[in-house]
C-alpha cells in the first residue's frame, strides 16, 4: 500500500491518462490548502488558456484509498469530478484584483482562533476575545454554491488598503452582502426537519407537529442567529442591530453558543442553565457532531452592549475587573491632574502673596497698554 | 467529496450541507432540553427546601 505522499505523486503522474485529449496541455499541481481548522491537499489540472480551475482535495480519496478502493477507480473519480466541475474560462479576475470593484462586496467572516495560526498569519484580521474576523470578497452564487475570494494580506497590500478599513468596509456591508437572521430554535427545526416528518407521517401534518414538538425544550429559550444562505453565519455576530435587536427581545444576559462558524446560538442567562454545563456541552457537540472545517470554538461566550464586543463568558469576571482597573486609573489620572491644577494654583497664589508682600506688584497700566496692544 | 472552485487566489465555492447543520442543531437542542430539565428540576428541589 502506498504512503500519502506515494499516493499524492501518482494521482498527479496519472490523472491525464484518464482524462479526454483535451487536457492533454493541462498544468497538474498539487498545493496545500489552508482551510478553517484545517490544511487540505488540492489538485489542480488548468489548462493553458485558463486561469480558472476547480481544486479537488486528496485528503479524502486517500481515505477511500486505505479502506481498498483500487487506485484506478480513485483517478476515474477526480477525472469525472474535474470534467463536471469545469468552469467559465472567462473569469474576470479584476473582480477581485480592482479594488473599486471588490469594495462592495468584501464581507466579514468570523473563526476561531485556536487552531488557525498558520491561516491568520496569512490573512489580515482583527481579534474578538479569542474569535478571529477575516474578509473575503464574495462574487455571487449559483447552483453550485456560494464562490468568494479569501483576502489575503497579498491582496491587502495590493490594494493599499489597511486592516482597520477593511474591517470597516466589511461591517457596512454586512447588511447587504448577507442579512443577518435571528429566529427561535423551534422554528429552525421545523424549517428543518418538518417537511420529512410529514412525509414520514404519511402526510399528516398534525402528527408531524406533535412529533416536533416532543422534541422541543418545555419553553422556547434557544435562538439562533445566522445569515440567510445559512453560511458563515457566526459573522453575525458583528451585526450591531442584530445584536440590540436580541437585547430588547430577550433582556441584556445571554449566552451565545458557537455552534459553528455557519450559525451560533443565544440562550437567556437566567433560563437556569449553568455556565459550566452549557460549556461541557458545546466541547461534547464539537467532539461529535461538527465537522473540523465548520467548528467555531470550544468556549461560551457573553455580549458587551456598551463596546459591542463578544467576549469569552468563563472571563467575564476577568474582564470586569480589567474594566473597573481602567476606569479606576483614569479617575485616578484625573485626580493627579486635578490636584496638579490645585497644587499650580496654590503656588500662584502663594506668588503673588509674596509680591504684594513685597510690594513688587506690577503697574496695573503697564498691563494694561500690553493688553491694547494686543487687541490692536 | 471535497470539491471548490479555485482561481490563483484561492476563490472557493462553499454550499450549504444541510445534514451536518441538522446533526449539529439536533444535538444542541437535546443538550439544552435536558440541561432546562436539570434547571427546572433544581428549581422545584430549592422551592421544596425552602418551604
């Protein structure tokens, strides 16, 4: 059985054999491909006339490859992939290069930070307790999905732009680029899983529904927050009229669940659920039900509605002592300056006392012509 | 399958996958179910103590 890198080498020794003639002339490389929480190896066949091409990730068909499919079968599989997944040769790559084209669509994407070094020291971001907000330029959706361009500080650079204006570009058009969303949990899973349930029921709708609802809490006290197309959604987050309009409905204490980098969800603080459960619990879902490449992080997090800040809620007590500290030292800035005031008045004071003493005081119309002289 | 779009700088194509969101918010709704079970429990049990 061959290694990986073995296996890597003869896909891309052999993968024109199994394709038409066409892509005889084709360029096949194979590069490492930083992705959320994870580094994928993608295959690239680009013909000569195109600066367009799919990538097809390996890490996968390796898998296939050690539970015995023959190697053969894996080649005619990427073949056929490539040949489906064939795109436009026209692409227009000053889309993403002109930055007067891009700037409307550049929108903000919000991961985790843990286990993203290597992507982030690639990518201009901005830090959120331990979340990281990326950009990307998105350049619309078809059947296959939703296609963006990841920026790079390359990219940044090229357009001579900063982070911190970046940042700002991507929030004002969070709203347009991919409308936040803030629904109840009960809602989400009847979006979901209702129109199967009927089906199951045999179309009984109202057996559907009492079978839902069996599956609900007792009272309505999860939400979740996304975006429309239900992708990235976590950048929500960074909706500010989101955020207050979660406030008014729900009170100013929540928790927010990261489920995934797609959505995230709010629960009440007082709906009686301890800090320390709701934790084990997202670590456990993490573990088992969220795949490497959606997963946001491991830890709880609370919402500041005075800075608009996401924080981690296992350091709120941290954090609040910080922020008392700060205010602490500025009041106490402003009592050194106050006093420094008082302390420079008192020698004024004490210096003209000593002057009338002395009976060195000034010639009042001395004082007086300098005075003219200045309004003059 | 893992399969995207790419152009030189690293544009991507991501869909939607309905079953991994599903296995994700299902298993969030049976955790929080039973922790709002637990606190609703632990409620009744502080009630009856103080009574």
């Amino acid at each position: 059985m061959m290694n990986y890198d073995e296996f890597k080498e003869t896909i891309a020794d052999e993968i024109k054999d199994f394709l038409p003639e066409k892509f005889e002339d084709s360029n096949v490389a194979i590069n490492t491909v930083q992705k959320n929480n994870e580094q994928l190896d993608g295959l690239t066949i680009t013909s000569p006339d195109s600066n367009v091409s799919p990538t097809i990730y390996l890490n996968s068909y390796y898998e296939s490859y050690q539970d015995g499919e023959s190697i053969e079968d894996i080649l005619q599989n990427i073949a056929t992939v490539r040949m489906d997944h064939e795109v436009d040769k026209s692409f227009d790559i000053t889309k993403i290069t002109d930055f007067e084209q891009a700037k409307d669509h550049i929108a903000p994407r919000v991961i985790g930070m843990e286990d993203n070094a290597e992507l982030l020291a690639q990518r201009p971001h901005s830090e959120m307790d331990d979340l990281a907000v990326t950009y990307c330029v998105m350049l619309g959706s078809d059947e296959n999905g939703s296609m963006s361009v990841p920026i790079t500080n390359q990219l940044m650079e090229s357009w001579g732009v900063t982070q911190e204006e970046l940042h700002d570009i991507a929030i004002s058009n969070l709203e347009s680029l991919s409308p936040s969303t803030f629904k109840s949990m009960n809602e989400v899973m009847a979006e979901m899983m209702l129109p199967q349930m009927i089906e199951e029921c045999g179309g009984d709708r109202d057996m559907a529904e009492a079978m839902l609802s069996a599956m609900m809490p007792p009272e309505e006290k999860m939400y979740v927050i996304s975006n429309e197309e239900k992708l990235n959604g976590a950048a929500a987050l960074l909706d500010d009229k989101l955020m207050d309009s979660i406030r008014e409905k729900i009170g100013d204490d929540f928790f927010i669940l990261p489920s995934s980098i797609h959505e995230c969800l709010v629960v009440p603080a007082d709906a009686g659920m301890e800090l320390r459960d709701l934790e084990n619990m997202v670590k456990e879902v993490n573990e088992t039900q969220v795949a490497p490449q959606d997963r946001l992080s491991d830890h709880v997090y609370q919402y500041d509605a005075d800075s608009h800040e996401v924080f981690r809620a296992d350091k709120a007590e941290e954090r609040q002592a910080t922020k008392e500290a700060a205010k602490g030292e500025k009041a106490v800035d402003k009592k050194a300056e106050k006093e420094e005031t008082r302390a420079s008045l008192k020698d004024r004071l004490a210096e003209k006392k000593k002057e009338i003493a002395s009976g060195e005081k000034k010639d009042p119309a001395k004082d007086l012509g300098k005075k003219k002289e200045t309004v003059i | 399958m893992h399969v995207k779009s790419t152009i030189n700088t690293g544009s991507m194509t991501a869909s939607r996958n309905a079953d991994r969101e599903k296995a994700r918010l299902v298993a969030y709704n049976e955790g929080i179910k039973k922790l709002m079970e637990k606190a609703m429990k632990d409620a009744e049990k502080a009630k009856g103590g103080t009574q």
